[in-house]
C-alpha cells in the first residue's frame, strides 16, 4: 500500500503575514488550493495502485502519472514555498548565502532585481525559483512555467520559491504582479533559505556526485 499524502501545517497564522500577503489569500491559498494538489496526488497513486492490481494497459496508465507528476510537483512546491516565507522580520541574506549572491548577482540589489523580473515574466502560471545548480555549483534564478515541475532539472535544488499562479495574488493585487513580488521581499525567511542551501552547496548529490 502507497503511503498518503498530507496538507503539512503553516508554522505561523493565516494573517501572519500581513499586510504583505492577506490572510484571506493565505487561507485559501493553503486549505483549499495546496489541499487539492494534496487529494490530486493521492488520488492519482490510487489510481496507479488500482491501474497495477487490474494489469491496465501502460497507455492508460501514462496520464496518471503524468497527473500525479503535476499535482505531487504542486504539494512539494507549496510545502517549500510555506517554509520560505515568514511573518515580517526584516530580514536580510548573511554569511555563506549572501556572498554566493554576491559572487553571482554582483549585489543582493541585483539580485533581486533579476529575480523580480524572473518573476513577473511569467506568462501563464508558474514559479520564481532561486536555486543552487549542483553542476555549475552556482545560484540560479529560473522560471517553472506550465504547472509546478518543468524546467527544473534533477541536481538543481529550490532554495527560494515564489507562487506566481493567480490564486497566490490577485484577490490583492489584482493584475499588478511587481507590487505581489515587491511584498515578497518583506516576507522571505532567510534562515530557512541558508539552510537549504547549506545544504546543497556543501552536501554531494547521492545521484550526481556533484
Ligand atoms: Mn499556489
């Protein structure tokens, strides 16, 4: 039996994050739009299991995981993104993450400007992702367009998320992205994003080596 898949909970309240992001977004943005990426999953290895124990054809079996690739990409996403925000801190990169910054971006005022504008160029749904590219061993900015999963290649790992979909901004900010993505910076826990890179600049990749 495949294990479920579970709606983690927020480490803060839904309003904890205002007037940056609104608790009304938060709320549904947690316990309906990431639970459904949470039912989404589970029902798809359902189906996978039901597909298996019927010996369904693998050409049927195709869009279920293709499915379950979407709506798992959705759970692990939010599950980051969650944990990379906090309530308003004023906080600001340091140590090892911030020189990794500097030594790419030039400055953190660069950086944020090219991560900005990452952002809103999004066409359609999509992600803002600053992450480490375990290859190159050196930050990257990337969109993740079309869903939650696509142009992130295994061996380059998320360290700061923004949710670019409509439903993370616009009963806010309407159709006004820079000023969704201008809030963000006051609202990232940096703590969290030099662990996670940490992480990934100083532990080798069991499948890479690098
Ligand atoms: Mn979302």
């Amino acid at each position: 039996m495949a294990k479920k898949y579970e709606l983690p909970e927020l480490d803060y309240a839904y309003d904890a994050l205002e007037p940056y992001i609104s608790a009304e977004i938060m709320e549904l943005h947690h316990s309906k739009h990431h639970q459904g990426y949470v039912d989404g999953a589970n029902a798809a290895v359902e189906a996978l299991e039901k597909a298996r124990a019927e010996g369904t054809a693998e050409s049927q079996v195709a869009p279920i995981a293709k499915n379950l690739a979407f709506n798992l990409g959705g759970h692990a996403n939010h599950c980051l993104f969650w944990r990379n925000l906090a309530p308003a801190s004023g906080q600001k990169p340091e140590g090892a993450l911030l020189d990794a910054i500097n030594e790419r971006f030039g400055s953190f005022e660069q950086f944020k400007k090219e991560y900005a504008a990452t952002a809103t160029s999004i066409q359609g749904s999509g992600w803002a992702v600053l992450a480490w590219d375990k290859f190159a061993k050196q930050l990257v900015i990337a969109q993740v367009t079309d869903g939650h999963q696509d142009n992130h290649p295994f061996g380059v790992v998320p360290l700061l998320l923004l949710d670019m979909w409509e439903h993370s901004f616009y009963l806010q900010y309407k159709n006004v992205k820079a000023d969704y993505v201008e809030a963000f910076w006051n609202v990232i826990n940096w703590e969290e994003v030099a662990k996670r890179f940490d992480h990934a600049a100083n532990k080798p990749c069991p499948a890479c080596g690098n």
